[in-house]
C-alpha cells in the first residue's frame, strides 16, 4: 500500500476531518483575538502611560498569557481525559472564556 492510499484512507475519518476543521478555526480566531481586538482594547486602557511603557506591559501581558497556558494546558487536559468528558470539558473552558 502506498503512502498515498494510506493518507488518503487517514483523511476520510470523520474525527480527523473535524479535528482539521477545529484547528483551522480556532487558530483564525486566536488570531484575530491576538492582532486584532487585543491591541485595540490594550491601547484603550493604557491611554496614561507613554507609548514605550505601554508596548512593554502590552508585551509582558501577552508573555504571561503565554505562560500560564502553557502550564495549565496539560493539567487542564490531563483532567478532561481522565474524567472521560473532554466535550463537556471543551464546551466548559469556552464558555468561561466568553463570559
């Protein structure tokens, strides 16, 4: 069997499919949050401070976003496979992230 049957076989899975669908979404939408709104909403709130000193926060905040994503995505995910519930999970996390 070639690798190209075999990819192609892969790529008619539905969770797959939707797995590719999901990520392609998201990542949009991280990107639109991210260099879109956030500096509009940033510059907003830091109209005192001088453009040097707003780029810095503006930046540290953004580092530390990183960071505690980073740290609490593989607890956060290791709880929703161990409770057997990641949809509920999934749908859980994006509300609070909404509200």
């Amino acid at each position: 069997m070639t690798e190209h049957s075999t990819l192609r076989r892969v790529l008619k899975r539905k969770p797959v499919v939707g797995w590719a669908i999901y990520d392609w979404g998201n990542s949009a939408f991280a990107t639109t949050v991210m260099a879109g709104f956030f500096p509009v909403f940033y510059s907003a709130i830091s109209r005192d401070l001088s453009t040097e000193d707003s780029q810095f926060w503006f930046n540290v905040t953004l580092a530390a976003a990183s960071i505690l994503i980073a740290a609490s995505a593989p607890i956060l995910g290791a709880v929703a496979d161990r409770g057997g519930a990641r949809k509920k999970s999934s749908s859980s996390s994006r509300a609070s992230a909404f509200s």
